[in-house]
C-alpha cells in the first residue's frame, strides 16, 4: 500500500497529459487525438491518484502517516503517536492491576479483582470524601464507590443504637448492651467491668468483657458453609487503632468478637462475605434503628382503643416496625391506665399480653379493669411506655 505522500499530484504527472501545451499546428484534422488528450489527465492522473489516496487512508498505517499536534512536548505529532500516548497514560493509573496493553472493557468492570472493585478496596472513607472535595472524583462517583463496599451482615456494627441504656454493669451472665450486642465478663476477673456508650463506639472498663453477635437461625443457616471474613476496629486507652482481620466459619448462632480488656473501645465490627475485608462504611442512625427494632422496641407513651368485657380491658398494640417474634413485654407493665366511657378512670392496673393470639405484627394486649361490670369501649394508656423484647438468646 503506497504511502499518502505518494498520492501528492506534481506539475510533471501532467506531462503529454496537458491541453495548453498542444501546439495550434498539431490538432488540425486529429478530432479523436484531442478528444483523448481533453480526457487524459482525469483519467490517468486526477482518478488514479484520488484512488490512491483513498486506500492510503483506509489502510493500518495510514493513522501513522495523518498529522496531530502532541498533547504533550516530546510525544510524536502524529494520530497514532497521540493514541499510543494516551493508552500509555491511561495505562499508567490503573493501580498496577491491569497489565500494559491490557485495558480492556473487562478490566474496567466492577467483577471482583478488577479496576473498581480494587479502588473500592484499596480507599478508606477518609481517602474518598478527599478526593470528592478536591473535585478528582464526583459525588456521583463517589456513591457508586460507596455502593461497592462489601455488605456489613452485622446490624449496629457502629454501636451507635442503644435502645436500653448507654451504661451497663456487666457480670458472668451475658447480658445485651448496645443494640444486637451480648456481653460478659470473663470468668476470673477480679473486678467488676461496665460497657458504656461513647462517640467511638463501645467502651470496656473494668474487667476484661467478650462480645458476641447473635444470628437469627435463618441467617446461620444460610451462612454455615461460606468464606466469610470478620474484621473489628478497636481503639486502644492510649489512642492509637488496633485492626483485627480473621476467617470465620458460622456453626451456631452466635458470632464472637473474642475479649476486649479495659480502657478499649470497640468502634466498629463488620462481617461479610469473602476471604478479604473492604472498608467499614456505616448506615445511617435511622437504618440501624429501624433494623434493630426488629428484635427490641421501647415505646414512648401509648394511647389504643379497647374494650372491656367483666373487669378486663382488652386491646391491640401494633408495633411500629414489625418484630422477629411475638416479644416478651416489659418495663412499666403495672402503671396502665384505663379510660372506661362514662366511667371513672382506672389507674396502676397490670398488663399482659395473650402470646397464642398475638405476632411480631400485632400484639393482643389485656389489662385488669376491677370494678367495672358493664361491656363499654374504652382508652387504655400506657403512661411510661414498655420493652418488647424479641432478641435472640442462647
């Protein structure tokens, strides 16, 4: 394939080929002479050459051979100079995970062990949140990162819900502390140890405790057999961060952190899927309340409508997100008051609840009403609020 230099049309191409060359002498009585010199220099000069170049461009080398203006000094001014350019710088930020001459649609998906995916493991939220403020990546972007985080299969892994408390005196007994986390002491400790809620999480004094996270039996029945990783954020009294990262084989219930001594505090425990651990990004308070009320619930002050049949008042509590199972109730079950239609009200009556009758959705409720013999509708408050408890105990 000639080169497109060789397509240049020169003054010589024209030679014998011209018309304005043609002496007047020459063409008296020569009609089909002059008709074929009027054609000669299209058809053996313009069209060749034209044709020329057209295959000049459609040919491999042509981009070598088509100039461009270096997008930076030193590189060759030529299309294919600039393209070769280009693959090399692009090649050279793909964080050593995609061979020279390897960037490929493939490699820039988000399968695991490619581009994304390593960027997604490779960045701590610190890293991500600087380059979305120095403008170097969007908030678009940095949400899809985000996104790629593998998922936490721990509830309150931030220890930022504690529906029951913010301080606990912790004994040889376990005990649930912050929302979805069962503690205890560990046998042999001399002192007393207490967990307590701090900005960073959760916080050991006192005596050595262990944390454990309880799994419904559905979901370790779903997770016996998998790869899973755990890995916990601990911060050490002095300050400093200590990272624990282990494989975890799921065979009952309970998930164990292991054993934090005082003055540490547990900022964070994440477990998922896989043989390798990706950052911890937390949830929302309002998501990690609303999951945790799945299995504990305190209400505020509660007003139903009932009815009273013989000295009992009878009534359905629907709790705002639904419960794992029917919840054992607690907390202020003797401060209920009774509102009877056109009666007197009741005050400091005991509640229970009818477990055959009730469901994590809906719980029948009853409460003594002495003193009152006729069926009337009523208001039954609950002054203080209740627990429902649908934990997952050993």
């Amino acid at each position: 394939m000639g080169s497109l230099l060789e397509q240049k049309i020169a003054a010589e191409d024209f030679a014998d080929k011209d018309v304005s060359s043609i002496e007047e002498n020459m063409v008296v009585g020569r009609a089909e002479w002059l008709k074929a010199r009027f054609d000669s220099a299209a058809k053996e000069v313009i069209t060749p050459k034209m044709n020329g170049l057209i295959d000049a461009l459609l040919s491999e080398e042509a981009a070598g051979q088509i100039g461009a203006a270096p997008l930076m000094e030193g590189s060759e001014a030529t299309v294919a100079g600039q393209m070769a350019f280009l693959k090399e710088e692009l090649n050279g930020v793909s964080l050593g995970q995609i061979p020279s001459g390897s960037l490929t649609d493939d490699k820039l998906s988000d399968a695991p062990g490619q581009l994304k995916d390593t960027v997604a493991g490779k960045l701590d939220k610190t890293q991500l949140a600087t380059a979305e403020g120095n403008g170097v990546m969007s908030s678009a972007d940095k949400r899809k990162l985000d996104a790629l985080d593998g998922a936490n299969l721990l509830i309150n892994g931030g220890f930022t819900v504690w529906q029951r408390g913010e301080s606990f005196t912790v004994g040889t007994s376990r005990i649930y502390t912050a929302d979805r986390w069962y503690c205890v002491k560990l046998a042999g400790e001399a002192e007393s140890a207490t967990v307590s809620r701090t900005e960073d999480g959760m916080l050991v004094s006192g005596a050595t405790v262990s944390a454990a996270y309880m799994l419904e039996p559905q979901d370790a029945a779903l997770l016996q057999g998998k790869q899973l990783t755990l890995s916990i954020g601990v911060k050490n009294s002095d300050g400093s961060m200590k990272y624990i990262t282990r494989p975890v084989e799921v065979t009952g219930a309970m998930v164990s952190l292991g054993g934090f001594t005082a003055g540490q505090t547990v900022c964070w425990a994440k477990l998922e899927i896989g043989e390798e651990a990706t950052p911890f990004v937390p949830r929302s308070y309002g998501e990690e309340l609303l999951a945790c009320m799945r299995y504990y619930q305190k209400t505020g002050t509660v007003f139903c409508p009932g009815y009273i049949t013989v000295g009992g008042a009878s009534f359905t509590y629907m709790p705002p997100v639904p419960m794992r199972i029917v919840p054992t109730i607690g907390g202020n079950v003797n401060d209920i008051t009774v509102r009877p239609v056109d009666s007197d009200v009741i005050y400091e009556q005991t509640l229970g609840i009818s477990a055959s009758q009730s469901s994590g959705d809906a719980l029948y409720l009853t409460t003594t009403a002495p003193g009152v013999t006729a069926n009337r509708p009523c208001v039954v408050q609950i002054p203080a609020g209740i627990t429902l408890d649908a934990e997952v105990y050993l």
